[in-house]
C-alpha cells in the first residue's frame, strides 16, 4: 500500500511582512511540497519493506537596495527506507536508511559575517549571491532475537554522514575575499571565505 501527498503555497495567502532599514526586500514567493510512501511485505510473514520520498522547493523573489531583483531559489531531496526481516519467530533485522540533501541559491548575505557586521550598503551584488548544499545520510541495522519469554538480545549498529558546503555563486565571488568598510558598514568584493565541512 501507499499514499502521495502535496503542498503548496505562496505570498497570496500571508500578510505583508515588516521590514528594517536595511533588510533585503522580499518580494513573490512561491513554495511546494510533494512525496509518496509505499511499503508491504516482500516475502509474506517473513520480509517487509517501506520506502518515501519527499521534495520541497522554495522560491523567492529578492531585492537588493540599489542592485535589483533576484531568484532565491532552495530545493530538498529527502527519502527513508525500512527493510525488516524474519528469519525466524524469535529474531528479525531491521535496515533504516534515512537522507537529506538540499541545494539553496542564495540571495543574502553569508550567515556568520552578517550576524557579525550587518551591512548598510553594497558596491556590488557579489557578496549577496551563495551556493549552500548540504548532504546527510545515515545508515543503520539493528537486530533483536529473544532468548525467552523475558529475556531478549538486541544490538545495533549505524553511521552517520554529513557534508556543508558554503562558496560564492559568481566567479568574482569565488575569486575575491570580501571587503567590509567598518567605518561605512560598505560591503564590496567576494562572498567571503568559501568552506566545505565533512
């Protein structure tokens, strides 16, 4: 058996937002959210299985004072899978796969410099326009056998992995460290120091 399921929603449906000085202009949004689940028994009494999917992707329309305006654009791919087996009355094994991989195209500023020295005006867009991707997965297994009516046995083991990735969406903003007027609050240059983390 299964299920599909959806969401959808965009600016039509919320209030207009209060925004600061200096705070980037957000325009037209749009957001949905789609996915399935399915999951049954493989071997009948002996081998099941679940499987869901599920994508989300948010868009929004972004202005820059002075520069115009941008598509900030995230999308995120995530999933899980369960296979449980029986091989016999007093043991079964489960698989748990679970993962989360979301891209976002940034329109604003990198986060830590931000909350650090908030700009009040920008010489170019650079420093405004991100790449972020962010993967994580995990993996595990556990297994449980009863050695009586009161006692059981059980054991697992799993593995986790992620990866951050934070860099500049133009080649200028790659190539160029970024350049804060502490005087003027000015930004000009790249986006700032590009980082991958495992």
């Amino acid at each position: 058996k299964g299920e599909v399921f959806g969401f959808y929603t965009n600016n039509q449906f919320a209030g207009e937002p209060l925004r600061g000085v200096v705070e980037l202009e957000k325009g037209g949004y749009t957001e949905y959210d789609v996915g399935f689940g399915v999951g049954g028994p493989v071997v009948r009494d002996n081998l099941w299985f679940f499987a869901a999917y599920d994508r989300a992707i948010q868009n929004q329309r972004i202005g820059v004072p002075g520069l115009g305006t941008y598509n900030d654009r995230e999308i995120s791919d995530r999933f899980a899978g369960k296979l449980t087996w029986q091989p016999g009355e007093k043991t079964s094994l489960t698989v748990t796969a679970l993962g989360d991989f979301t891209t976002h195209h940034k329109v604003g500023p990198y986060d830590l410099l931000a909350s650090y020295a908030p700009p009040t005006s920008l010489t170019n867009l650079d420093p405004f326009l991100g790449f972020v991707k962010d993967a994580a997965s995990s993996v595990s297994l556990n297994v449980r056998h009863a050695l009586s009516d009161k006692l059981s046995f059980s054991a697992a083991v799993s593995r986790f992995d992620k990866k951050q990735e934070d860099k500049g969406e133009t080649e200028h903003g790659l190539a160029e460290a970024i350049v804060v007027d502490r005087e003027s609050g000015a930004w000009t240059g790249g986006y700032s120091q590009s980082f991958t983390a495992k």
